[in-house]
C-alpha cells in the first residue's frame, strides 16, 4: 500500500492510478486518510455496481448494525426459517 499526502502531491490522479498495479494508494490529509485509489482489475461487473448501489449498501450496513446488536441466528435456526 502506497501513502500519498495531498498537500504533497505533485502529479495527476491519473499518473498514480496508472502506477497502482494490484496495491491501493491512500491518499492522506494531514496524515489522516480521506480517500483511496484501488485497481479494479480483478473485480467483477456486478461486485462493482452493488458496492456503488446506495440502497444495497444500507442493507449491508444494516445487517452490520444487527450483528453488532447481537441480533444473530444459528446457521440451524435458518435453514427452519427457509427450508420446507
């Protein structure tokens, strides 16, 4: 991984991401990062656009909200929950 401190940068978003290869580039403001630069070489179509779905990510981040909750169920409880 590849840290770049904005007030720093001295080249176009454009020449880093070409450098990026398979690592991630963290771009930092007062060392604190505010954004990254990630190659999507290896990542599907449709990984791409349900990471960019707003609605689908609230869904992920709700269910993150429940685990944390504690609001689980056994992998058991499920299969009686879906299977007939």
């Amino acid at each position: 991984m590849k840290t770049i401190e904005l007030s720093t940068a001295t080249r176009s978003l454009a020449e880093y991401a070409s450098e990026i290869g398979d690592e991630m580039v963290v771009l930092t403001d007062h060392s604190k990062p505010v954004a990254a630069i990630v190659s999507l070489k290896h990542v599907d179509s449709e990984s791409l656009a349900l990471s960019m779905n707003a609605e689908f990510m609230e869904i992920i981040a709700q269910a993150r909200r429940e685990v944390a909750a504690g609001h689980v169920i056994t992998l058991d409880e499920m299969k009686r929950a879906v299977l007939p």
